[in-house]
C-alpha cells in the first residue's frame, strides 16, 4: 500500500474526530454524548471505543489534530527568532504567536467557525476538561515565556504569563468573530492572515510591555 493513502479505519477514524469536533464546539463536552457522535458519523458505538476508549481520550484527539500543526509552526517561528535575534522585539514574538493561529482565517468559513468555536470551548471547559487541551499546547506557551522573559526580565513569570493569557483570549475572540457578520474583522478579506496579525500585533504590544 502506497504511503499516506487513507484506509477504510483511518477515515473512519478521522470521521469520528470531524464529527466530534463539531458537536463539542456546539454543546461543549458534557453536553456532547458518544451515542450522538455515533449517530451523526454514521458508525457504531464500537468503533469509537476501539478508536478512542472514551469520550475524554476522543475529546483529546480532537485537540491533537488541531493543536499539533500549530504548535509545530510556533516552534519554528520561534527557533528563526533565536537564530536571527539575540533579542528579539515583543512584536516579532507575537508574530509568532498569533500567525500560525490566526491561518485559521484562510480556512472556509463553516470549518473556521467549528474550529473557533472548539478552541472557545477548551478554555472555559471545567477541570480535568480544560487540562487535556492546555496540555497539547504546553510545549509552545512555555517556549513563548522563556522567550518573553528573556525579553521583559524585568516582569515575573505570573506577571507573564497572565498577559499571555488575555493574548489568547483576545485571539480567540478574534477567531470566532472571524466567520460572523459583524466580525471585527469586517472589511479585512478572510484569508488576509498576514492584516489580522499586524492589527492584533499593534494592539497587544505595548500591553505585553506595560
């Protein structure tokens, strides 16, 4: 069999993690049943447990499959940062923060809105729920605060590190507005990834500086 050729149980299995994406990003986790997942995909409850074992390890591949890209490319944004600067402008690391998120924007709008939607979901899901997905970005937000306090040495870890979370909050604003009609983003195409970066950018600067 050719590499990178899908098989009837990979397909399957990417279609259970389409379906649950969405319906988690709708109801959120508690109000996400594996038997509706099930119905919606159109396989039996076997193949999810043979694929996932439970609705906690399904809601994890869900987050896999849309953070590991991501936090690939911050990682080497970051590491071209390193290697070009010495020390590099709070911009330049924001840059590499919001961009790989914010290519998002380039997708069509029904999967922009669920992928918003889900990332919305994994920040305010309660414990354990919010960990399974904070954990699949830990990599890149550590990498982000080493870089940031070498940065801003004079500011505590805390100090970043709660300023690195309004900075997510106000990308995932952006994002979920980003497939509305009243986006803040109106007037900016959607694919114009490189536009929202540059406005997001100038915006949260001189916050992250204060």
């Amino acid at each position: 069999m050719q590499s990178g050729v899908m098989t009837p149980t990979t397909d399957t299995k990417e279609q259970i993690i389409s379906v649950a994406e969405r319906l988690f990003a709708e109801r959120g986790f508690a109000g996400t049943t594996l038997r509706s997942v099930v119905s919606e995909a159109g396989v039996n409850l076997a193949a999810v447990h043979y694929h996932f074992g439970s609705k906690e390890e399904l809601f994890r591949a869900v987050v896999v499959r849309l953070a590991r890209p991501i936090v690939e490319r911050e990682l080497t944004l970051l590491e071209e940062l390193r290697q070009e600067h010495e020390v590099p402008s709070i911009e330049a690391i924001l840059t590499a923060l919001l961009k790989p998120n914010l290519e998002i924007l380039a997708q069509d709008k029904e999967t922009l809105v669920i992928r918003a939607q889900f990332m919305g979901r994994c920040r305010t899901e309660p414990e354990p729920i919010q960990s399974i997905a904070a954990k699949e970005f830990a990599a890149s937000t550590e990498a982000f605060l080493d870089m940031l306090q070498r940065v801003l040495p004079e500011q505590s870890r805390s100090q970043l590190y709660w300023k690195f979370d309004l900075v997510i909050a106000a990308l995932i604003r952006v994002q979920a507005e980003a497939g509305q009609p009243f986006a803040l983003l109106r007037g900016i195409e959607p694919a114009d990834v490189e536009t929202a970066t540059e406005q997001l950018v100038k915006f949260l600067a001189p916050g992250m500086r204060s």
